[in-house]
C-alpha cells in the first residue's frame, strides 16, 4: 500500500464521512423498526453489543491507564451519560413521534450548536470562510429537507418527537466540545469501552421501567437484523471514527460532517426503498459539499 493510499484510508475527513453515513443508516432503521423495537430497547442492545465489541480492544490497556482513567473520571462521565446514555436515546424516543426528514433536518443544526458552545465556554472563532462554508452547508442540508420549497420550513409543525430531538442536538454539541476535556494518555479503545459502560449503566434503569410497561421486542429475523447492525456499525465503528475525527480535525469541522447525514439519507432511501432523487436533492448534496470544502481546506 502506498503512503498516499494509506494516508487517504486514514484521513480524518473519510472517516467522518464514513460515520455520516453509518448514522445516516441508523436514523433510517430507528423510523422503520419503531413497532417492533422499543426506542429504550434499542439504544440498550445496540450499546450491549458495542460494548461485546469494545472490550477485547480495551481491556489490555486498563491496567496501565487505570490511573489517567480514574483522575479523569468526571469527564468520563459525562461524557458517558451524554454521548452514550442520551443523544440516540433521545433520537430513538423523537423517531417515535417525527418523521425521519424532521428528525435529519433537527440534527442539522448540530454544527451549529457546537460552534455556538465552542465559542462561548472555550472561545473559539470560525474565521470567515469557515463561517460561510458552515452557512453554505446548512441551506443545503435545509433544501433537502424542504424539498427546495421555503415554505414547508415556514411551516414545519413542531412535535413531541421535535422537541425529543432539540434535545439529543443540544447533548451531541455538547458531547463534541467536550471531547476536548477528555483524559491525556487514555488509549482511545480503553475511553470508548469506559465511556459505554457508563452509558449502559445509565441506561439500565430507563429501560427496565419500559419492560415494565408491556415494551417488549418483536423478535423476527428483520428487528434482530437491525440491532446487530445499529449495535456494530453506527455505535462501535462509528464512535471510533468520529471521536478520531475530533481529535484531529476539532469539534468545529468536524460536527460539519453530519450535515452529510440527509445527502446518505436521500441515497439510502433511493436504494432500499425505491424513492427517486429530485432536483432539490441534487441542489442540496451540491451546497453542502461546497460548504464542506470551504471550512475544511487549508
């Protein structure tokens, strides 16, 4: 493999993209196994499995790093219960009660929650040009969703499921940002198996209390299809190159990224469900890689 080959597998940009799309996947089963698997249900198995996953990598490295881990147990928390425990949670319960188009067109506006936060607790600007591109990026993730007609956003009706979703765009931001205070010196394996372990343990009790309200899982071949890959893909792969992705490039440019999440949205509906692009579609996917372009060249 050359270095240039090898460089390009291991940009921080393919790997954002990589969990744009893996997400975008996950947004789309959350919608369409809603009767068979309850919103708690699926946030807890998907992390069981991720966490199945995780161990092995983590593990070897727990014994050396215990002290680094343990003084930073404050940021592993949080950022346990937030990333982990709330945001897909959230989400699930918001797919509940919204569209999966309301849904993308809310977490949209994580770029822009995230920039916000970081510029008022950590004091970080966007130079212009990454300002416009992150405007840029927006109106086309925006006319995706609006079908390129303004006015559907005029009068976009907020629901439950909306306000649920507002919610997981607040705790992604925040989750992002606070990245930046995760522990020195902890192997990123050992930091993803801490941070879903705190995740699961937060999300235990909420999903007995939905076992005890008559919840269960429709068992077929279908649901347990769509665990297995909400639990590999969007959750293990995923948080490991998205947490990479931050790492490198910043919470900034890299919460850009999810402004892909409804361009693979519009090809993944294409492709398993037969629905046909339109123009807008196109408009869209062309603004937001514009905007993608300008906030991430040097």
């Amino acid at each position: 493999m050359t270095a240039k080959h090898h460089n390009f597998l291991t940009s921080p940009y393919l790997l954002l993209t990589l969990t744009a799309l893996f997400w975008s996947g996950n947004m789309v089963i959350g919608r369409g196994v809603r009767a068979d698997v309850p919103p708690m249900a699926l946030a807890f198995w998907r992390w069981a499995i991720a966490l199945l996953l995780v161990l092995p990598l983590a593990l070897p490295h727990l014994k050396s790093q215990w002290p680094q881990l343990k003084q930073g147990w404050k940021p592993v928390l949080l950022l346990g219960v937030l990333g982990v425990g709330c945001y897909n949670t959230f989400a699930y319960i918001a797919l509940q009660y919204t569209s999966a188009t309301n849904a993308v067109l809310l977490n949209s506006f994580i770029p822009v929650a995230t920039i916000a936060i970081s510029w008022a607790f950590l004091g970080k600007h966007l130079r212009r040009i990454e300002g416009l591109g992150v405007l840029i990026s927006l109106c086309g993730a925006l006319t995706i969703v609006a079908h390129g007609d303004f006015n559907i956003l005029l009068h976009l009706n907020l629901n439950l499921g909306d306000v649920w979703m507002l919610g997981a765009v607040l705790v992604w931001a925040i989750y992002t940002v606070g990245l930046a205070w995760r522990p020195a010196g902890v192997h990123p394996m050992l930091m993803l198996g801490a941070m879903t372990a705190v995740g699961l343990l937060a999300l235990t009790p909420a999903y007995l209390w939905e076992i005890a309200g008559g919840r269960q899982i429709n068992l077929h071949a279908a649901s347990l299809a769509s665990i297995a890959y909400v639990g590999v893909f969007p959750s293990f792969v995923g948080y490991i190159f998205y947490n990479r992705g931050v790492a490198e490039v910043g919470a900034n440019k890299a919460s850009l990224f999810i402004h892909l999440m409804p361009v693979f949205g519009t090809l993944l509906s294409a492709l398993f469900l037969g629905e046909i692009p339109y123009w807008y579609h196109y408009l869209g996917i062309g603004l937001i890689f514009t905007g993608i372009w300008l906030t991430t060249k040097k």
